[in-house]
C-alpha cells in the first residue's frame, strides 16, 4: 500500500497525546504506507479543527478522531477509509 498522507496529531503534549503518536506510527508501519506525522501543539490551530478534547487526529486535513484514545485497529481503519484516490 503506497501513499502519501500527511496525518496531524492535535494535543499540546500530554501522554495521551503521545500515546495517539505511538499508535499512529505503528498502524502506518503495519500497513506500510507512506506519511508523514505532524504534531500540532497550537491551541488556536487545534480549535480551528474543531476539538476541544485532546487528542485529535486529522489524516489529509480531515479531522477523524477527537477527545479519546482509538485502538491500533481503529486507526488502521481510519487510515485506509482516508487515502486519497
């Protein structure tokens, strides 16, 4: 699976900011694609997305998860459902 996904981590540091890190950079070597992994510690950049509730996780600016911690497989889910075509 090849891709080129630009994934944003939406937090300002708190361990289940991290935690949401470690399981993104994990699911994306599992399915082996291509991205790159930005962490947005700005609160107003973090507010301009909608969420009020870290962590948020933003794949190819689309905002899909916010205010809790997903399973491995969910963001596998999350990022196979957001490649774009």
């Amino acid at each position: 699976m090849e891709n080129n996904m630009v994934i944003k981590i939406l937090g300002i540091g708190c361990h289940r900011c991290k935690t949401l890190e470690k399981i993104t950079q994990k699911a994306i070597s599992d399915l082996g694609i291509d991205a790159e992994i930005l962490k947005v510690e700005d609160i107003v950049e973090i507010m301009n997305y909608g969420v009020t509730y870290a962590p948020g996780l933003v794949i190819n600016e689309k905002l899909v998860l916010s205010g809790r911690l997903p399973s491995i497989t969910e963001v596998k889910e999350f990022l196979i459902n957001n490649q774009e075509k």
